[in-house]
C-alpha cells in the first residue's frame, strides 16, 4: 500500500464512508459505477477489483471477459451530493487485463499513452474545457415532439429569477465541493442553454473532471426538478452544445506556443501544432462529433464550425487563437472548437493532441489565417482558399476515420474496431429510420 492509497484508507476510516464507488468510462464516453464497501478497498487496490468486460461497450470481446479494475487513488472524492452522513466517495479506475497489465480497450489508457508520448517530447498538455448543455423542463416533449427549455434567455443574458441561475449556483457550488474549479459560467445563446468553463488543468484530470462535470450537472437538475442535456444539437432552430477546448504545452515552466515578436505570438511550436490538427482533423471528427446528432450541430448553423481554417479570435474558424495581453505569454494557447459536449472526453483529447504532436514532428506548414467569415464565403472562394468541409455526417466521418492511419495509432487497434463497429450499427439504425422529417415532407404530395 503506498501512501497515496493509505491516505484514501484513512479517510474512509476517519470520515466513515459508506459506499466506494468506481468510476470507468466505455468507448461512447458513458460512466460506468460499481459500489463498493469500505472493506474491499484495500484488497481493490492490491488485487484489483474483477468484473465481466463484455458487458461493457467496446471493452472485450466475450471468450476474454474477466477484466479488473485498480482504483486510481489520487482521484479519490467524497460525492457531496449523496450527503454528508454516512458519505460515499468514487475513484476513478484503470481497467487492467486478468494479468494486471493496462488494457489495451480502456479510453483513460490511450489518453495516458498518448500523454507518454508527449512527456517523451518534453511537453506536458494543459486543457480548458467550455462545456455547454440545456436545461430543460423534463426528459418529455411538448406536443409538436419538440424538448421544452426552462427559459427564452440567450447569451449572457441575466434571466430574473430565473431556475438557470439557480442552478448554476448550486452547480458550481457542487462542482468546487468535489475539486473541479470553475472559471466562468453564463447563459448561452439558446433557450434554456447554459456554459460552464473548468480552469485549465492536465489533459487527463481534465478528462476526468469532465466525466465528473456530466454527473454533477445531471444530478444539480434532478435536485431543482429540471433536466439536463449534453445532446450535440437538441432543436432544429437554436445553437448546439460545443465543447471547445483550449489546448497549450508546456516545456517546463514554459509556454511552448509562446514567442513574442511573432505574428499573434505564436511559436512555431504553436504554428505546427494547429498545422497537424487542420491536417487531421476530417479523419478523427468520428471521434470528437461521435453521434449522427454531432452533425446536426456542425452543419446546423449557430456559430458551430464545418471547415477548415483557423484564424486569430475569428469565431467561424474551426482552430481560434485567443486574445492575450503582451505580458500574458504563459496563456498562449488554440481553442478547438469542432468537439462537442457529448464526446469521449478521454478519446477525443488522445486523438487531437495526437494530431497536433505529429504536426510538430512532421513539420507541418500551416495555411494563412482565415481573416473572413468563413460561413459567408462561397463554395468557390472557400476551396480555392482550402477551407475544406468537415464530415458532413456521421457516415462520412466514419469512412475518413477508416482510412487514418494516425488515429489508427493513436487509438490502438482495439478501440479503433470497436469504435467504429459502434458506430456502423448506429449510422445503420438511423439509415432505415423513417423521421417525423419525412412523413411531414413527403406524404401530403407523394
Ligand atoms: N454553441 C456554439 C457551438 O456549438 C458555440 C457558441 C459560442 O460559444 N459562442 O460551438
Ligand atoms: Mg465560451
Ligand atoms: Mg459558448
Ligand atoms: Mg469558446
């Protein structure tokens, strides 16, 4: 037992905790939980804890089941909604095979791997996630099937008395209770939409937290009576819920996007980086817009991004560098802002950060910066300036991620196959779908 796992024991010990919970997530990015007593913690960190992978999205295949789980203890928290008396608490866990090695299936473990490969580089990644959701009335419609918001506010609009502020207060509370720090949070353009941006932390605690984040909000809105969605674009009419996430790497104590003098200070490291996420990012789209709904959001308007480009603080481009004063050089950093807020948090940072480093060892050239809107340019004016599409569906975005090598790599070849058979099924459920759209469309005048 080292000393982090003793400190874990202690506390259970001191606080009187009821219910250990470990937490691990599946290949779509979904939770999963098993509860634990307080006496089997011990014996889960030295043995491991065993479960039945094949019941566990994109884990094992059914004649290599047995997998164990080996509790992180430095992710270990008490869950202050589950009250103080008598608490339970979560860790986080690395799935191992029955030979205790890491497996190769677990998304936490590609976001460690990939994170290697940056050490091994000499970088470490830092992120800030904007996650957006909806709060809304119930999980039921109104009567023309459409989801009923709990207010008409848009973006940072002060809804008086509203059940959004309410929640965000009790939110954030909640969120700094389980250590998550929470920078800014507003009401967003739609009705009922709301942001909550995390302070920037390492990719994987960010990970992590985001995994956390999800469970917080949903639970906040249970307590208030209301219901939260991370749906990618929940109405036909108003904004999707983006996940932008700011990405920097750090050499040390130094920012290595960071070069003053250069144009928007930006190091060649930076220049290289976005250059490599451009490159790629058709071919792992699947993995940061992963529902057939992700692409509703991309092509649906509401400042969602569907080409290629990048451009300083232009909010149509796909990469945007933010604004940061002279002497602010250590925040250096390039927002992505393709993903949405229902990605594998874990898979979808392995795939961009992979993008960006290979940028950086192939020496990538980046294209000029797109000073236009490029929602207004035309076809024409945007191939020539090689504003290319994204994926225009979920379809589209599994046959460009087929062909990639590189996400091949980075994913490894397990959580590759499993990931797109995943997704095969779900484009071939939706492909024999008929929709509301066209018995509305068609069957007035066929
Ligand atoms: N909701 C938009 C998106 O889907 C972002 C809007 C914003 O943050 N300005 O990306
Ligand atoms: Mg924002
Ligand atoms: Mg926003
Ligand atoms: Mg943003």
């Amino acid at each position: 037992v080292d000393r982090q796992q003793e400190f874990v024991l202690r506390t259970i010990e001191e606080r009187d905790v009821r219910f250990v919970r470990l937490w691990f997530t599946d290949v779509v990015g979904s939770l999963k939980s098993v509860a634990l007593a307080p006496a089997e913690v011990e014996g889960a960190f030295e043995e491991g804890l065993g479960f039945d992978g094949s019941s566990i999205e994109g884990l094992s295949r059914i004649y290599e089941s047995d997998m164990l789980l080996q509790p992180d203890p430095s992710t270990f928290q008490i869950l202050p909604w589950r009250g103080q008396v008598e608490p339970t608490s979560r860790m986080f866990c690395d799935i191992l095979t029955p030979d205790g090695t890491p497996s190769p299936a677990d998304s936490r473990q590609v976001l460690k791997r990939q994170l290697a490969q940056a050490a091994d580089m000499g970088f470490t990644c830092y992120t800030h996630p904007e996650v957006e959701f909806y709060l809304l009335e119930s999980d039921e419609l109104d009567a023309a099937g459409n989801p009923i918001p709990v207010d008409h506010g848009g973006y940072f609009d002060h809804v008086t008395g509203g059940v959004a502020q309410d929640f965000r207060r009790k939110a954030v509370t909640m969120l700094e209770a389980v250590g998550i720090s929470v920078e800014f949070s507003h009401h967003e353009n739609g009705p009922g939409q709301n942001e909550i941006d995390l302070r920037y932390a390492d990719a994987l605690q960010t990970a992590d937290n985001i995994m956390t984040f999800r469970t917080v909000v949903k639970e906040v809105a249970l307590q208030q009576g209301i219901y939260a969605t991370f749906m990618p674009k929940p109405f036909s009419e108003h904004a999707g819920s983006g996940m932008h996430t700011h990405f920097s790497l750090f050499e040390g104590d130094t920012n290595a996007f960071f070069e003053a003098g250069n144009e928007y200070q930006l190091s060649q490291t930076a220049r290289q980086f976005i250059a490599g996420i451009l490159h790629h990012a058709p071919e792992f789209t699947a993995i940061t817009n992963q529902f057939v709904n992700s692409y509703k959001r991309l092509w649906g308007g509401g400042e969602a991004p569907s080409h290629l480009a990048w451009g300083h603080n232009n909010r149509s481009a796909l990469v945007r560098v933010p604004l940061y004063k002279p002497n602010k050089g250590q925040s250096a950093r390039i927002e992505y802002r393709g993903i949405d807020s229902a990605a594998n948090p874990y898979l979808a940072y392995s795939v961009l950060l992979g993008a960006g480093l290979k940028g950086i060892q192939e020496g990538y050239e980046l294209p000029e910066a797109a000073e236009d809107d490029v929602w207004s340019l035309s076809n024409a004016e945007r191939r020539a300036l090689g504003h290319n599409p994204l994926p225009g569906s979920l379809h589209d975005a599994i046959r460009v991620m087929e062909d990639s090598e590189l996400v091949a790599e980075v994913l490894g070849e397990q959580v590759f196959d499993s990931f797109l058979r995943n997704k095969r099924d779900e484009w071939s459920a939706y492909r024999q779908n008929v929709s509301p759209f066209e018995i509305n469309r068609y069957l007035g005048i066929l």
